[in-house]
C-alpha cells in the first residue's frame, strides 16, 4: 500500500495512549478533544454533547479538555461571542490555552471551529503536522482556494479531515441518498443565505442548503447559473448526466430549512433539520476510524459550486463551468503552498 494512504503514524502511537486509558468496564478508549475557535455556538453544543456524563455509546469517552479561542480578527458578529464563550466553557470544565500549539500538547484530536473561514488554513497547518485528526466546521474556508489548499496539506501530512453542515447528517436527507426513492432525478433545496461581505455569498450561510442538494443529488454537477435579487438567490446546477438541481437561498420571509426531492419510486420532502447531534455521532466515528464521511472530492464540489455561482453572478446569469473555476482554485491553492 501506498504510504499516503496509511493512517497517520502520529495518531497510530496516539492510539495507544488512548487504550493505555481505555474504561475496562465498556473497553471504550478515551480521545482528549482540542478545540480551535471560540466564536460560534457550535463550540458550547458540541461540548455539552461530549461532556454529558450520561454521553450514549455513540459519543461517549471523546471529552472536550482545552480550547484556543481566538477566531475571526475582524468580523463583529464573531468578535463580539468570544469574550462570553470563553466564560461558559470554562464553566463547562474546559482548559482555555493561550495558543493553537499549546493545544496540540494536551489533545488527540481537534474541531476547528472559527466562525470565520478565512484563517482555516493558518490553523489547520499545525494540526495536520502534528498528525491530529480534524473536523473542520462550515466554511471549510473563506475562499475555494484556501479549500483546496486545505485538503492538499492534509494529504501532504497524511493527516485525516472532514467537514460538513449538520445539515448533511439529518435523517431526510440521508434516507433520499441512501434510495428512499430510488435513483434521485433532481432536487430543489433551500436554507437562510445571510451574507458577509468577507466570504463568497454562498459560503457564509448558504452552504446549509448546498450541502443539502450534493447530500441527495451527489457529485457530478458540471454547470451553474445564479439569479440574485436583495432578498433571494437561485443557483441551477446542471449535473453530467442531465440531473438538475437547485439551491434556493432567502433573506426574508420564513428562513427555514429542506427542500424536495425527484426520484424513479416516488417524490419526497427532504425533511427537517436534527439538530447537532448526528453531525457529532459521525465526528467522533470519524476521530475514531480515521475514516471521514464526506469525501474530499464531495466537498470540493460543494464549495466550487458555491464559488461558480458567484462567478455566474459577475457574468450576469450566465452558466459557469465547474472545471473553469475549480481549475482555477487549484492553481492559485499550489502557489499559496509553494508548490
């Protein structure tokens, strides 16, 4: 086997610490999880889920220890939950460290949580040279680029990561992937689409519903074409085998979240949003396996799709060829690696 694909050596002799602190009682090993950002609400949903005393199987003996929680440098709604955050999960029992190195000292794996894509991949760079498993939470990045500069150094350091919206994980969604119609024809999903001005308009909210339509329609969009008022977007992908789906992005009105789906059996709502706790459950079978649910290939689709569609933006409507602009992404991805 290719050395590339080997699990990482760093979290192979990790590995045995863990069982070194394995419950004999349940033969359970125990993960430290790290936690990078302090400026989203994900951080205090995912520690209260870990640190549950009464934690399900599914997610029990991975605990939250530290957190480094600097996040976005400049980005109010971000700025401002840092100081009450860092206050609450402190009373949750977690260590707050003054460093993303001095995290890495005291963890096994870590979520990277920056509400702010944007410096994803300064902070990714350490936990994958240290060899750290890592979810990355939504936006994997603040541009295509960085997305794709982000999974290549993970490849180059052997070191496995995922990210995904919670949204990926709900029972709807994953029962019209898994054929609960059949083969699926086509999907119209839909979420809030809040915009900031720093990101990509689709990646700062817009990514719930995105993720939505590639959880039930899968990879092999070839086309998008975006119109976008104040109040709403509308990206149409065209996939290569004649599939059409589309996202429908709101700013006003009822902000929820779904959609419907087109299949060979039948026809079917997408379903409602779970909550955090099925993104959690594969997280931790993801810090334990090594294994990621979503592909690199999957992700990458999502976040060029968000990307053509704001280049569609620029051109006035017009179809944007994926290859075009994820061929762009990784030229720019090589230089910012050096590479």
């Amino acid at each position: 086997m290719h050395p590339s694909r080997l699990f990482p050596l760093a979290v192979l002799v990790a590995s045995l610490g863990f069982f070194a602190s394995t419950n004999a009682a349940d033969d359970i090993p125990e993960l430290k999880v790290g936690i990078i950002g302090l400026d989203t609400s994900h951080c205090l949903a995912f520690t209260k889920e870990l640190n549950n005393p009464e934690a399900k199987d599914d997610v029990s003996h991975c605990r939250v220890v530290a957190v480094s929680p600097k996040g976005s440098p400049d980005i109010p709604s971000s700025v401002s939950r840092v100081p009450e955050y860092t206050k609450k999960i402190k009373a949750m029992g977690v260590e707050v460290v003054g460093s993303i190195e001095e995290l890495l000292k005291r963890v096994d794996v870590v979520l990277l949580e920056t509400n702010d894509g944007r410096p994803h991949l300064e902070q990714a760079l350490p936990v994958f040279k240290a060899g750290k498993p890592c979810f990355i939470d939504k936006p994997v990045a603040g541009s295509l680029t960085d997305a794709v500069a982000i999974y290549a150094a993970a490849r180059k350091y052997n070191t496995p990561v995922f990210s995904s919206s919670s949204l990926r994980f709900a029972g709807g969604a994953q029962a019209l992937r898994n054929g609960s119609i059949g083969k699926v024809l086509g999907c119209d999903a839909y979420s809030p689409c809040s915009l900031e001005a720093t990101h990509p308009d689709l990646f700062w909210y817009g990514i719930h519903g995105v993720e939505t339509l590639f959880t039930v329609m899968g990879v092999g969009c070839k086309t998008v074409a975006r119109t976008t008022s104040p109040d709403f977007d509308l990206a149409v992908g065209q996939w290569d085998d004649g599939r059409i789906g589309t996202f429908r992005g709101h700013r006003t009105g009822s902000r929820g979240y779904g959609g419907q789906a087109f299949g060979t059996k039948g026809i079917a709502a997408v379903g409602p949003y779970d909550g955090y706790r099925p993104l959690v459950v594969e997280i931790v079978k993801f810090f334990r396996t090594g294994k990621p649910p979503v592909s690199e290939e999957e992700t990458l689709e999502i976040y060029t799709f968000m990307e053509a569609a704001d280049e569609s933006k620029r051109r006035g409507g017009a179809p944007v060829a994926m290859d075009e602009v994820l061929a762009k992404a990784r030229k720019a991805a090589a230089a910012k690696l050096g590479g």
